[in-house]
C-alpha cells in the first residue's frame, strides 16, 4: 500500500537520490511546475514530515531566482540544491553553465551559502568554477559533494565553436598554441563531472556573478572534443553516482576510498556514439593539479587533479542495442561498493536492470522479465534490493534472484513519475513521485521489509 504525503496544489519534484533526511522523518523536494522538472521554475525548496504532514520551507529565492533538485546529506541536516541566477538579463539567464550548488541548513533554517565559487575572469581561481554545477549528491561520509558541470568561459567563445564544424584556422580566438608550437582548436563545453570539498574558496569579485564559495571544486573526468572512434576516450560525462559509502576493494584487496561510476559517451568504429559504465578513482587531496590546471584556461576546461585514474568498465558496442539504454537514470552502487548497476536493452528492446563490478568485467543482468524498467533507481542499505518502477508500480527488484515484488497497486491516476524511487535510509520505505488533479505529489510505500538495514 501506498500514502500521499502532500496535497498542496504546485509541483513537487523529487531528484532520483538523496531525498530522505537521514533519521527517515523528513523528504525534501523542490517545487517546479513541470511534472518531469523540464521548467526551472520553483522558487522553494521544502520538505514534509512522513508521519504528519507537516511542510517545512528550508529556502525560498529571491530576485528572479529559480532553485531545485534537492539532496539531504547522510549523515547531517544539511540540504545541497542547485539555484539559477538572480536578476536573471539577457546575457546571464539559467541555463546549464549558468547555475551554482547552494547548501542549507535543514534544521537551523536561514542559513545558505553558496557550495561552490566561481570565477568566470582570468586568471583563473584554483577550486573555483567557470560555468555551472548541478545534481549535487553527498558522498557517503558527508563531507564531499558530486556534481555535473557545463562550462560558461568556453560556451561563450565567440564566434560559437560547433562540434560539427569547429572554426577556421584563421581565427585567432579559436586556436591556441600547444607544446609543439601547432595551432589547436579551443576545448569544446562538455559536460563532466566535479567534486567539491570542504575548504572555502574565496575569488577575486572582477565580475558581477563571481562569487566565493564553502568548498573546493574541481572536475575528476576527462573529455575531448573529437573521440578516436572505437577509443575509451569520452565526449560527455554524466548520470554519476558514487561507488559504494566508503569506495570499492580494487583486485589486490586495497580499498579505493573515494570513487564515482558514471556514464561516459564514447564514439565506437563505426561512428556511432553511445554510452557506457565509467569509473574515475579520486585521489583523498584534490588540490594538486595534474597534467592541467585545476583551473582551466581561457580556452581549456578545467583538468582533474593528480592522481585522478579514469577507467571504461564496459564495452557493449557488440550488443543488438548497445549501450546504456532505457529511461533516464543515474549509475547506482551497492552500499559496499561491489556493484554498479545501470540498464540495458535486451534483444527484445526490454529496458533490463544490469550490474558490474567496478572493477570491470562480466556483466550480470538482473531483471529477465518482458517488462521494461521505467524509472531511475535506488540500492536498498543493505544492498540486496532495487527499488524502481516497472508496470506502471513501484517494484523491489531482488538483486541476487531478480525476483519481483511490488508494494503498490497499479493505478492510472497516481502512477509513479520516472524521475525518482528512492529508498529511506532504514530500507523499510520508498519514495515517490504520482500525479493527483494535475499536480505532482509525494508519496510514500512500504517496502515489504526488502532492504532493511
């Protein structure tokens, strides 16, 4: 069985991770108006008391400002979501690298700041961010922050480059020198992917959307412009999730603390592009640079610090449909780390859960059944479970057996949104996202005791 939590008439959206408080009472949402989250259009980020009912405003924007996506840390009440620009012109509305992390204090309200800095005028600040972060997720100790970047310094190159055609040799902005003295094209925006650390950053205010920020952040994946075809290197890094609560065990038995498994687009031999498991190994001091600038330049993203190892843990490219497939969803790992799953499409064209360890390898897949998986994901705390929506009804997919079980009767009205099914940190309930009167409202189910930790 299931229960509406809330019943306001406005949108109520909840991120695919991260939503419930980590005593299991409270769950936080934003309130954009679209059902998917398409519109950037909420001004409040909220949370309701499971039991009561109660409603909570932890932050409301102001100044033109939207705000969303909102995540709970694990183990403290603090609340990280992204917020759009205030005074929002012509030149500087939200879009992706126009958008910054704010946290709160989900318990002590009133009390935001900015996570991360940014700094859009060279030169450059170390640990501050040119463009805009976004789906900010807390790692399993609390203290770091994962994120999607796209990149305002290299978007706004004039003329715009194109990755199609790129720009002429002749254009003194679009080139720079390499180590060879050769002319090379400006890096492209990508999407990537940052992590942000508690050290605060203070920048230089030489532009009006500069701004200091509580933590450290930087980019841990590398993108290129132009993949070598049939290569590991990536075009786009997105859908990240971090590997286990305190990393994985690497084949010689040492523990990786601090990893992220994400989806990274690859180009295979035949041109196609598509995508596929990656794991980025994080070094515990990420203010050491690499073989770039933490920074960036005017014409190069911002590269990972040293000691950053990128790694392909799947080469689907042989399969009827190759690749990541199914509805959107974001890379989801066991609490002990041992495995990353993610779907596929059978040869059916069946959206089918999958897993893989992120030490590479075979992958195993879970779910057998003609029905698709239609929704993001969640592990259960004791990882043996899989919350996530199939038959138009939340289902508790067995990791071991692929068994399913649904707690929620399959209804019209109140069917489960695909953007979110999220387990609560006891694994005893399942969040949710179900439309009533045209509104989306929050729901809970209980998960038949399936996960519990």
């Amino acid at each position: 069985m299931h229960r509406q939590i809330t019943s306001a008439p406005h949108g109520h959206v909840l991120t695919n991770a991260g939503v419930w408080s980590r005593d299991g009472r409270w769950i936080v949402y934003d309130t954009r108006s679209d059902p998917a989250g398409a519109r950037f259009d909420g001004t409040r980020i909220e949370k309701v008391h499971v039991e009561t009912g109660e409603v909570v405003v932890l932050y409301e924007s102001q100044r033109g400002a939207g705000c969303g996506v909102a995540t709970y840390g694990p183990v403290n009440d603090r609340v990280v979501f992204i917020h759009g620009p205030e005074h929002p012109s012509e030149d500087w509305s939200y879009n992706a690298w126009h958008r910054d992390g704010v946290i709160v204090d989900a318990v002590k309200l009133g009390r935001a700041a900015h996570l991360d800095a940014r700094d859009i005028v060279p030169p450059f600040t170390p640990g501050a961010l040119r463009g805009g972060s976004h789906v900010h997720v807390f790692s399993g100790d609390g203290q770091w922050v994962s994120f999607t970047y796209e990149d305002h310094v290299l978007a706004t190159l004039r003329p715009p480059i194109s990755p199609e055609k790129g720009r002429g040799k002749d254009d003194p902005a679009a080139t720079s020198a390499s180590s060879h003295g050769q002319l090379q094209p400006p890096d492209l925006n990508q999407r990537n992917i940052g992590v942000s650390v508690p050290l605060p950053v203070q920048v230089r205010h030489a532009h009006p959307r500069n701004h200091d920020g509580t933590h450290f952040s930087v980019l841990v994946t590398k993108t290129v412009n132009q993949p070598a075809p049939g290569s590991d290197e990536i075009q786009r890094a997105f859908e990240e999730a971090w590997v286990g609560s305190n990393g994985y065990v690497k084949p010689d038995g040492a523990r990786q603390h601090r990893a992220i498994a994400f989806q990274g687009e690859v180009v295979t031999a035949d041109g196609q592009a598509i995508s596929e498991v990656f794991v980025v190994d994080i070094p515990d001091d990420i203010t050491q640079p690499g073989d770039g600038p933490l920074q960036g330049t005017s014409t190069r993203r911002p590269s990972p610090p040293r000691g950053t190892v990128q790694r392909r843990v799947t080469f689907t490219a042989g399969r009827k449909h190759s690749g990541i497939q199914g509805p959107r969803h974001w890379l989801g790992s066991s609490p002990d780390g041992a495995r990353i799953a993610f779907l596929l499409r059978d040869d059916a064209g069946v959206a089918q859960l999958c897993t893989v360890s992120p030490n590479g390898g075979a992958i195993t897949r879970v779910t057998r059944g003609s029905l698709p998986v239609q929704s993001a994901f969640t592990w259960s705390p004791d990882g043996r479970s899989i919350a996530c929506v199939m038959d138009n009804r939340v289902c508790i997919v067995d990791v071991a057996s692929g068994e399913v079980m649904s707690p929620t009767e399959r209804t019209r009205s109140e069917r489960p949104r695909p953007e979110a099914c999220v387990f609560s940190p006891d694994g005893r309930s399942i969040a949710f996202v179900g439309q009533v009167d045209g509104w989306n409202q929050v729901f809970v189910c209980d998960s038949g005791g399936s996960g519990r930790g």
